[in-house]
C-alpha cells in the first residue's frame, strides 16, 4: 500500500493507492477504523490489475479531523472531492460499517457502477459500537465513553483475534471528536 496526501477544502486527506486499469475500486472503511481494514486486497493476487483508492476519512488513521464535521453525509462530500481530485467520475465501492452508510450516500450522489456494503449499519442491530456511541452526549463520551468503547474493543482483542487487535490500534489512533460525531 502506498499513501499520499490529497490536499482538499477540509483538510488534508490520507489515501492509499495502488495503481491499475479500468474501473478503480473505492474501499471506505468502519468507524474508528482506517483504510488499513483493507490491507488484504492490496495483495497483488487480489483484484489484479484494478486500481485501489482507500482513503482514512477525515479523524481516522492518518487524516486530520480538519475542517470536517464527521457526518457520514460530509464524509460523503469528502470521498467526492477526493475522487475528483484523483480524476475519478465511475468507481465500484467496497465499504465496511459505517462506511457502508457512506457509501449509500454516495451511490445516490455519484457515478457508483457496483456496490459492495460489507456489514453496512442499516439498522440498529447493526450498529453495535456506533449505537452507543452516538446515543451519548458529547462530554460525556470525551470523559468516559471513549474510554469504555475501547475497553469494550480491548475485551474482544484480548482473546487474540488479529482483526480486533487491528481494530483497538486504530481506535486509539481515530479522533475523539470525530468517532462521536460520525
């Protein structure tokens, strides 16, 4: 995977690239995550040949919160801005979680060919760490509730699963502010 800025009106953006032909393919990933979710399809094996764009959305992985206000309709506007500054009109869209939210923003707004949506929250049951996040007010999550997200994440990591290792790091990485609003 390689990374590079992508200057926008909100702020810098962290994208991971690897080049190809035809029609990229966009990976968003969840909540608190990073584009580091899709670290496997990077594999020369995996989708030879296709262009891989993966951005971490504002607050996440390498990006800066910025200007954005972390709203999965703002994060929509940023996956635009950056897809036309990489020169992309048609794409299809693999997303995770709460990228999956997202990504159906997207595909109402944008030139989505195939959509993928991965664990996608569609409903409340599906909205297992995002739920009890945004149901608490903001200072309450800043002194406790981000604390408690991760020790939740932490339980699960501490039986010795790779992707909930992945996750608590890229937790702990994510902006506070960002992982309430979003």
């Amino acid at each position: 995977m390689e990374c590079r800025k992508v200057e926008l009106d909100c702020g810098p953006v962290a994208v991971w690239e690897r080049p190809g032909h035809g029609l990229p393919v966009v990976l968003l990933h969840g909540l608190g995550a990073d584009a580091h979710t899709f670290t496997g399809a990077f594999g020369p094996e995996v989708l030879p040949d296709r262009r891989l764009i993966a951005p971490d959305l504002p607050g996440h992985g390498a990006s800066p919160r910025g200007k954005c206000t972390c709203t999965v309709g703002d994060y929509a506007e940023v996956v635009l801005a950056l897809l036309a500054e990489l020169g992309v009109d048609h794409y299809d869209l693999v997303a995770h979680s709460m990228g999956g939210a997202v990504g159906i923003v997207l595909a109402e707004r944008s030139g989505v060919t195939r959509f993928l949506n991965a664990e996608g929250n569609l409903t409340g049951e599906n909205c297992f760490f995002s739920g009890p996040t945004a149901a608490m007010e903001r200072e309450r999550f800043m002194r406790e509730g981000r604390v408690q997200l991760i020790g939740k994440v932490g339980r699960l990591a501490s039986k010795g699963s790779a992707c909930w290792e992945y996750y608590i790091r890229a937790l702990t990485r994510c902006d506070p502010e960002a992982l309430h609003r979003a």
